[in-house]
C-alpha cells in the first residue's frame, strides 16, 4: 500500500470514529409536553424548575416537545396518536382536563404526568389519588372548585353588583356544568342573579360582551377555562371598554389589566409536573406516584384597573391578598 493511500484510508477512518461514537450515545428521553392554551412563558419556566429540580436539564439530558393548542380541543386526538406512535417517554398534560383524557385514550403504557382542575378520580383518570393504579398520575389544582370562593371575593370587592354574567365555554362541556352548578349555588346563597353567556371562539366572546350591554350585567364572572386564559388580552380589552369589573381565574388576566383573580398557583402545578417527569425518567411508576393536590392559592388585586372603575378596595381585601399589582 503506498503511503498517500495509508494516510488517506486512515484519515477516513478516525473522521468515521466520531460518528460511530455518536451512533452508540443513547438518546436523550422525549417528553410530549401539550397544554391546550397559548404559549406561556411563567408556565414553561415552572416545569423546567421541576425538571431541574428533578436532575434534568431540557436539551441535555431531556428533550420536551412543545406543543400549545390554543383552544382547539378537536387537535388533541390526532396529536396524541402521534405521540404514542413516535413511543416519547412521557406525555405531560399540564393545566389539561380535556388532554388529559385524550392521552389516557390514546395509551396504556406510556406515563401520563397531568395536571386537572377536576377530581381526577370522579373524571376517571386514576383510581385514586394516594394509589393512582395505572399509567397516570399528576397534581389537582382545583380551578374549578374554588368558584364559589373567586364569586364571594368578587361580591365583597363590588358589593353593589348583583346581576353577575359568567362567561363558560360550551367546547368544555363537563367543566361548563360543574361551574354553572356550583356558581348558581353561590349566587343563591349570596343574593346574586347569574346571567349566563357562552364563547368558544374570538367572534363569540365579542357578540358575548354585546349581550352583556344589553342585559346591564353589574359585573363578569370568567369561567375557569384553558380557552379564556388564552384570550385574556381580549376578555380584559373589552370588560376595561365597557368599563365592567371582572374575575377572573388566573393572575396573567389581573397581570394584563383585569380586576381580580383567585385560583390555584399554575406556575407551581407546572412545576410538580416537572418534578414527576423527572421521576418517571429515573424509573418511577406513575401507579405508585400518589396524585398531588395544590396547596398554593393566590388572591391578585389589580389597583390600578380598581382606580380606574371607581371601586375603593377594602383594607380587609388588601390585606389578605396575596398581590396588589399598582
């Protein structure tokens, strides 16, 4: 062999060995992260501190796949039979009721780490919460059972108003139907009328907002739905027009010039999903995994939106709320 093609031959074989190093690297674990609202980036930096928490670093030794659905809940089934065919190693339903059960619908095998605003076990997702028992388990972060409580804060912040207009989602059947029962309950008891109007898209929130003129609606209740979190620029551009206080069920709606807001922290339900995920990926089971219930409520005031209302905001409010944003 001559020398030219020695040092050729052998140039090609060291510039292969990288390669097929490379080729023996284990890849990294895939997690299907969906989330059926607007990108939202308090929400990722919370389930990224509980991946780090957890001992994982997104593209070092995990990769999550983004996916935000903003409000079309007619994607979830397709999105998910192509999780399951590309076998991610976990599929997280963060602030999910409806992706939830279309990721347990679509496997058996792969672990789901959700988080729900409903009983997770009335709704099906596991057995029960100290002892899940299948391949689910997650946090419950009761949005939808802290209505009551968001509708009494309302009324002692705007005593005045009693015809109350909430604002549901129809596309969210189950979720539309607990909160109307337990938002009528607590009208009843608080001497409160409810106005009921339904939106599902952009233009029905806009011909929602036209009724609630009409019918002289004191103030809006905004139902907990993934949907109006991620049209709350559009929900608190309208009620600050027609100058009508609102509650609302998350602080990124006080945050963007909404009244008030009372519900579960979601950026710390984001980040024990993250911790989970962390755990399934060392090896636990989601069946031994004890569903996780919220601990963490935040009370948001908007000062300035109360300013520009004409509402004077009680000491007694401002002193258990949890944020007074000026």
């Amino acid at each position: 062999m001559r020398r030219r093609e020695f040092i050729t031959l052998l140039g090609g074989a060291t510039a292969a060995w990288p390669l097929a190093v490379s080729a023996q690297q284990p890849a990294m674990p895939v997690v299907g992260f969906v989330n059926a609202g607007s990108p939202d980036a308090s929400l990722v930096a919370g389930f990224r501190k509980g991946l780090n928490e957890a001992g994982y670093v997104e593209s070092q030794n995990v990769t999550v796949e983004y996916h935000w659905l903003e409000g079309q809940f007619d994607r979830l089934p397709a999105l998910m039979a192509d999780l399951v065919r590309r076998r991610v190693a976990v599929i997280a339903t963060p602030a999910g009721n409806l992706a939830s059960r279309a990721a347990e619908a679509a496997t058996t095998t792969i672990p789901i780490v959700f988080s729900v605003g409903e009983d997770p076990v009335r709704w099906g997702l596991v057995e029960s919460m100290a002892r899940p028992g299948g391949n689910a388990t997650g946090i419950h972060f009761f949005s939808v059972a802290v209505n009551a409580k968001r509708l009494g804060l309302l009324h002692e912040l705007v005593p005045k108003a009693i015809r109350i207009a909430v604002l549901v989602n129809p596309a969210n059947a189950e979720i539309t139907e607990t909160t109307l029962r337990e938002i009528s309950e607590a009208a009843r008891n608080l001497g409160l009328q409810i106005q009921v109007r339904n939106a599902s898209t952009s233009r029905e929130i806009e011909a929602a907002f036209a009724g609630l003129l009409r019918d002289r609606a004191d103030a809006l209740f905004v139902g907990p739905d993934i949907f109006f979190n991620s049209h709350r620029v559009q929900l608190v551009t309208l009620a600050a027009h027609d100058r009508l206080p609102a509650a609302y069920n998350a602080r990124e709606a006080v945050e963007a010039g909404g009244l008030m807001s009372y519900a579960a922290d979601r950026a710390d339900a984001h980040r024990q999903v993250g911790v989970y995920i962390g755990q399934i990926l060392k090896g636990a089971k989601p069946a031994d995994l004890p569903v996780l219930q919220s601990t963490k409520f935040e009370f948001v005031i908007n000062l300035q939106t109360a300013r520009l209302l004409g509402i004077d905001v009680p000491n007694s409010l401002q002193l258990v709320a949890d944020e007074l944003i000026e």
